[in-house]
C-alpha cells in the first residue's frame, strides 16, 4: 500500500470520527463515548500487562482517585476547571508513585495481590470516609465545565471532541512508548528481569516509572468519567470494574493496544445492546469470554495478527517494523 | 502417527467451527438488535402517517421531541433497577408489579399498546446512568420507573435535572432528597421516603411502648442512615433518651461480635432494633434466636424492611410480636388489597411485598394520568401537574396523593408481627392517615430542609445533642412548644 492511499485512509476515518457526533443518533455518540473513556482504563492495563507482563488490579483506584478529587473539590467549590483537573491528576501522580514503591519490586501474581490489596484499600476508604467521600451515596452534582458543552448547531460536541483527541493522543503515544528504546527495555524485564538487572538497567526505576504512566492513563479516564456521569460512587471503582477491565483486555488481546480497546468496545456494547433484550446478558458474555479464552489465548487480536497483512501493521505499529527490514 | 493427525485435524476442525459458531452468534446479536430497532422504526413510521402529520411537524422545531413522536403508535415504558446480584429483588419485583398492573389493562392503553423495556443496573451508578440513556435514547420510552436502591436514587435525581423532557418515577428508591432538598418537576415518587415511614415509629415506641433507651443495629449505608433519622426525630421529640447506633457493613451474615456487645449492654438499654434488610436481616434474625437473645431484652423493634413479607417467610415463628412500621401491610383487608395478593399470587406463585406494591401503584398512577392526558406523555410540566393532582383511591396500600414536591402523602402503619396458620404475618395495631413526606413537620417544612441531610452520625445519638442541633434550624420556640405538648400534639 502506498503512502497515499495510506494518508487517505487515516483523513477519512479521522473525518467519520469527527462527524460522529453530528451524523449519528444520540444513543451512538453516548456509547461511543463511554468506550472510549473505559478503553483508556483499558489502555492503562494493557500497557503494564502487555509490555511488563504485569497485571495490575488497581487501575480502577487511579480513576477513583481523580474522579473523587474533582468531585470533592467541585462541589465544595474549593477548585473549579481546569485546576480541578489539574490538581486531580497531580494527585493521580503522587498515589501512583506512592503505590509504585510498594509494588516495584514485585512481580507474577505478588504483583497482582498487591494491587488488588491497594485498589481495595481505595475502595474502601472511598465506601467508609463517609464525611469526606460521602460514602455509599456518592459524590452527585458534577458539572461538565463549560467547554465540555461547546455546541456546534444543535449537538453537543465539546465533550466528544475532548474527549477523541486525549484518546487519540494517548493512543499516539503509548504506541510510541512501546517502540522507543524505553518500551524495549520494558520488554527485556518481561522476558527476563533478572538479565536486565545483570545487565546494569536500572529495573525497579523503570517498572516504577512504567506504573505511573499506567496510572496517568486511568486518571485520564476518570477524569472524563466523572464530568461524563456526573455522579461519583464506590460502585463505579470495585472490585468488578478491575475484573471488567482485566476481561475486556484479554478478550482483545493484552499484548497489543488495539486489542484493549477492541475488547472494551465488544464488551460495552454488548452489555448496551444485549440486556435490552434479556436480563441474562452476563451469561452470554460469560460465554464468549471462554470461547475466546480456550480458542484464542491471545485474544481477538491475536487471531486477527494471523493474518499476514494484519501481522506487518503489528509489526510496524509496535516494533517500528523492524522485522520486515 | 496416523492416530495423532487425526486427532490434530480433529481438534483443528473443531476450532474453526467454534470460532465460526462465535462469529455467527456476535452477528446474529447485532442483527437482532438492529433488526428490532428496524421493525420499530418502520412500523411507527406507517402509523405515524397522516393524521399526525402536523404533530409531527409541529414537534420538528424542538429536536428532541420529534424523535419521541415517531413511536405514536406504542406508549413505551422503561423500568430500571438492579436486576442481578445481591439487590436483584428490589429491581426485579418492581418489573412484576408493573405487569400486574398492564396485565389489568391488557397491556393496552386507549387501542394502543404499552411495551415495557427493562434494564438492569446492577445496583452500580455508571451502569444506571448508561441504562437510563439507553432507555431514553435508544427505546425512546415516555416515562421511566425506577430506581430501586438509595445510591441509584441519588444518581437517578442528577440524571432527570439533566433530562427534563422526562418523567421518571422511581420504583423502590427511598433517599428523602429526591423529593426534598434536590427535588425537581420531572421526578415524581409514588413510593416513601426513608423517614417518612418510620418517624411516627419512634415516637410509638417511646410513647406507646415506654422505652426511653434503644440500641439500633443497621446496615452502613443510606438507606439505613435515612431510618435511624426519621426514628431518632420521632423518639427524642417524644421523651426518648439515647439510640446507641452500631453500624455493620452490608453482607455481614456472621452477628456473634455485636450480638456479644449488646448482651453486654442489656442492663442500660430497655430494645434492641434492627435497621437494614435482605440476608443480613435474616441473620440478624438467626443469631438473636441462637444466642437466646429474648433473655436479655424483651423486645425486638424493626426497621421498615426488616419485617416485610419475603423476610418474614424465612425466619421462625418465634419472632412473634416484633414491632415495625411500613405504609403498606399484607393484612389490610380492603377489597383493592386482597385482589391485589391474590392476583399476585396466581401469576407468580408468591407473596406480594412492598416493592411489588410500589411497582404496581407507580404503573397505576401513570394509567390514570394517561386517561386524563388522553396519552399524551410528551409535555412533562403537564403531565406532572396531572398526576399531582391526583387522588389514588383505589391502591392496596390505601389512600395516597401527592404533595407539591411530588412525593406521596400516605398511611403509616404500626405492625406487629402475629403467627396466622403457622406463618409470620404482620398485623396493623395503630395507623397514622396521610403522613407527608415531612411527617410531624408540617409548617415547617423550610426549617426541615435547611437542615443537613441525614447521614451516618446526624442526627445525633443522645437527645442532649439532638435538641442543640434542633435549636439551630427549628429555633427554641418550637422546641418550648414541644415540650408544653410533651411531645407531637397528635
């Protein structure tokens, strides 16, 4: 393919993006919308378990952490936008350095405990500070600022306009991530920390520094989540919203981030459009999981990367198509 | 070797199909929602023909409502609710109330069909606020019931001053500020509020049962919280003491720890109450028949959930003469009630309960609105001043109608729980006629309202405090007044 089809190809599907909002029903916006801030919680998870081989349950509680800073300081009117955003991933940044010490040194399933311990920690105090988190009523009366409700005619399109452009970006740039020499020294510790260490990296630094780029890319999300819902509750950051990000993921294929976002895509969608139809859709999407978790272990992605054609995108997306040379 | 392959082309046939078979299925998925959404849009766009063309026109100006006019042919009906996991019930039974009351009507509504969509929430806020866009957007349903459990409810009121160009009704939610402090025109409850049920409680117990001293353990959450408010104000207005409040966290199935620390307290204290609901009560329940529990304390009070139908068929008859409070009973012996259960009782083959009832009265009420609006759902503001000027006569609770902050006025009734045939019942021993949201405090429903809303500590948990706090928002006049009266003036 050539570079001008190739340039064509990205200026279309730029514009469909872009007209999303304007073209399509309500209904497809919104549920554009909420895959894409849930893909970035996705995309959080899968850029620790895909280049680090570590799977962290605490991506939720980073999302809890800026969603609940925003709500707090908003509607105490303590902060109004954009501080409040700012402040909120500030404070995403000095938990995920805090919680980065205390899991750096870890790996395997040490590491999946102690995320889980600290995302549950987060839960909980989030569910029982009631003075201070309003507890298990949740924080309601969120505003979308100002900008977020820019209109272009009759829709709303500051939001979805926001919002496509952080994601686009991260997406950009976690792609990037991956195929600088900073992502490859990422995948020398998956495949062998204890070569990397000989070899002089220093690996804790990096597993540390990978941990909290993990978790500016959960704040992202639930800054986006919390003006998007406008509510804030425990409920929202449990123990099922890391499940839920850990099967989407590995329905899409946890090596890849395309495969992240595909599988939080299949996953909400079906969960929209399914339980209008029965009230037993988490039986159905059970199923699915299993199929694809016995037939493809590396997920939709890994059977799509099977392809020839699909493999060399792969390889240049997240390599910088050094194979084919 | 041969053996080996076969196997091999076996297991890789096998594959391929199942991964076709998967593929097959996530098509025929996406086919039959979009299939559905076809069919609706098709069969009111032939219905929509003619005669209401120049509705249709008239409606193009403001966006929104256009897309409602094009279902002209069904009135759609969305219920949300959690209709899995631990709170199923609570969304669940409010679905079957409604269709016990559309399969009164036949599902039909002046020749014109009513659709029910149901969506599940999962007692999870985000999952509320995406199901009721969903319902809203996707099924473009006219009124929505629900939902069901005091966060949903919370979220619920945030996503209707979001959306006024619809009504919604909650089905078993109960946080008093829905209808109160962040109250707004399109949300209407025909159901109760936290307090509301329970304030005449306290001071029943306090007057009636002589108790000055209760220790109340309830579940962590609000719900909970909104009881032990609406029965504190009712208890210390009236002569009580101290409520030693022990908060447990929801899912606790094991009382030895607290049961320990109140047998400990039985001199100080003259009742236990429970305050919470589900499997926790039922436990509650058990571990106060295990321990022996009646030795200690005469009495055992309950919260408004804690004697309810479905709780009260699970535990033995040994709790006989448990005191609660509710504006529904099962042995009300109006005409209305007793079809009401029966009717219940041949479709499904249980026990109507109060959810049931609220589903039930909640589809009630928006038929008789429907009549008088001649079905027409799309002006919120009137078809709001219609149902508040409702009067509901013919429900199985009673009598209710609502205020002006659209909340029901209805009976309260004193239970009391009686053994008929072998199985627990509820008993009425005193009823309280047309309890507004705000109970005793009529007239002073502003001073009610800048107070704090109810939460975990507040009010307190000794009346000393109780009255510096009331002396803050309700002045000391009405705390002078309380006392000449020795209590509500009845």
């Amino acid at each position: 393919m050539n570079q001008m089809t190739k340039n064509l190809i990205y200026t279309l599907g730029v514009i469909v993006l872009l007209a999303i909002p304007l073209i399509a029903s309500d209904f497809l916006t919104t549920m554009i919308i909420r895959i894409m801030y849930y893909s970035l919680l996705a995309i959080g998870f899968a850029f620790l378990a895909g280049q680090l081989g570590l799977i962290s349950l605490a991506i939720p509680a980073f999302m809890a952490v800026s969603g609940y800073t925003i709500g707090i300081l908003e509607t105490r009117g303590l902060l109004s936008f954009p501080f409040s955003v700012l402040a909120a991933m500030l404070m995403v940044l000095v938990i995920g350095a805090v919680f980065g010490i205390f899991v750096n040194r870890s790996q395997g399933i040490y590491f999946l405990m102690l995320t889980l311990i600290l995302g549950q920690i987060v839960w909980a105090i989030v569910l029982q500070w009631a003075s201070f988190t309003k507890g298990s009523s949740g924080i309601i009366g969120i505003e979308k600022p100002d900008i977020m409700k820019w209109r272009l005619g009759e829709t709303e399109v500051g939001f979805y306009y926001i919002l496509l452009v952080c994601f686009i970006l991260i997406v950009l740039a976690v792609l990037a991530l991956t195929r600088s020499s900073f992502g490859l020294k990422l995948k020398g510790i998956r495949e062998s920390e204890t070569r990397m260490k000989m070899l002089g990296y220093p690996v804790a630094r990096l597993k540390w520094t990978a941990f909290m780029i993990s978790a500016f890319i959960s704040g992202t999300a639930g800054v986006f989540f919390v003006y998007y819902t406008g509510v804030m509750h425990p409920s929202s950051i449990n123990l099922d919203s890391a499940a839920m990000v850990l099967i989407a993921s590995i329905f899409g294929g946890v090596q890849s981030i395309i495969g992240a976002i595909l599988g939080m895509s299949i996953i909400k969608t079906f969960e929209i459009s399914l339980s209008g139809l029965t009230q037993r859709y988490l039986i159905i999407i059970g199923t699915m999981f299993l199929l694809v978790i016995i037939y493809a272990p590396k997920g939709l992605m890994g059977l799509i990367y099977k392809n020839k054609y699909m493999q060399s995108l792969y390889q240049h997306w997240y390599r910088g198509g050094k194979k084919d040379e | 070797m041969m053996l080996n392959e076969g196997v091999r082309n076996l297991s890789q046939s096998f594959k391929c199909c199942s991964i076709l078979f998967m593929f097959i299925l996530v098509i025929a998925f996406s086919v039959g929602c979009s299939s559905e959404t076809g069919t609706n849009e098709s069969s009111s766009a032939n219905e929509t023909g003619a005669p209401n063309d120049h509705h249709a026109e008239q409606n193009d100006e403001n966006g929104e409502t256009a897309e409602e006019s094009t279902d002209n042919g069904e009135i759609h009906i969305g219920v949300v609710g959690p209709m899995t996991g631990g709170f199923a019930v609570y969304g669940e039974n409010v679905v079957r109330g409604v269709e016990l009351a559309l399969d009164e009507v036949d599902h039909q509504f002046d020749g014109r069909e009513i659709v029910l969509h149901a969506e599940d929430s999962q007692a999870d806020v985000e999952q509320l606020v995406t199901k009721l866009d969903s319902l809203k957007q996707r099924d473009g349903v006219d009124v929505i019931i629900g939902p069901s459990t005091g966060d949903e409810g919370e979220a619920a009121v945030q996503w209707a001053q979001n959306n006024q160009d619809i009504l919604i009704m909650p089905g078993y939610s109960a946080p008093e500020d829905l209808t109160m402090r962040e109250q707004t025109p399109n949300l209407i409850r025909a159901g109760w509020t936290d307090s509301q049920t329970i304030f005449h409680f306290g001071q029943f117990v306090t007057d009636e049962l002589g108790y000055e001293k209760i220790i109340m353990v309830g579940q962590d959450y609000a719900f909970p919280w909104g009881q032990a408010a609406g029965f504190k104000r009712g208890f210390y207005e009236n002569g009580g003491k101290e409520v030693y409040t022990i908060w447990h966290p929801t899912d606790t199935l094991d009382f030895s720890s607290i049961l320990g620390e109140i047998q400990g307290l039985a001199d100080e204290y003259d009742a236990v109450m429970y305050n919470g609901g589900g499997a926790d009560a039922i436990a509650f329940y058990n571990g106060w028949e295990q321990y022996g529990m009646d030795q200690h304390y005469p009495q055992l009070l309950a919260g408004t959930n804690v004697a309810d139908v479905p709780i009260l068929s699970e535990i033995s008859t040994h709790f006989e003469g448990v005191y609660s409070s509710m504006h529904y009973s099962e042995d009300l012996d109006h005409e209305e009630n007793i079809k009401f259960r029966e009717s219940y009782r041949e479709k499904y083959g249980e026990e109507a309960d109060a959810i049931v009832l609220q589903g039930y009265d909640t589809m009630k009420v928006i038929l008789q609105a429907l009549e008088q609006t001649g079905g027409e759902t799309s002006d919120v503001e009137q078809l709001r001043e219609t149902i508040l000027s409702l009067e509901i006569n013919d429900s199985p609770r009673g009598p209710f109608h609502f205020d002006e902050y659209g909340q029901a006025v209805q009976n309260i009734y004193i239970k009391e729980t009686k053994v008929v045939d072998g199985q627990l019942q509820n008993e009425v021993v005193k009823t309280y006629e047309a309890v507004s949201q705000f109970g005793p405090y009529e007239g002073w429903e502003e001073e009610y309202m800048s107070q704090p809303p109810n939460a975990r500590d507040f009010p307190a948990d000794t009346a000393e405090e109780y009255f510096e706090h009331l002396a803050e928002y309700f002045g000391q006049d009405y705390i002078d007044e309380l006392e000449a009266n020795g209590g509500w003036a009845e």
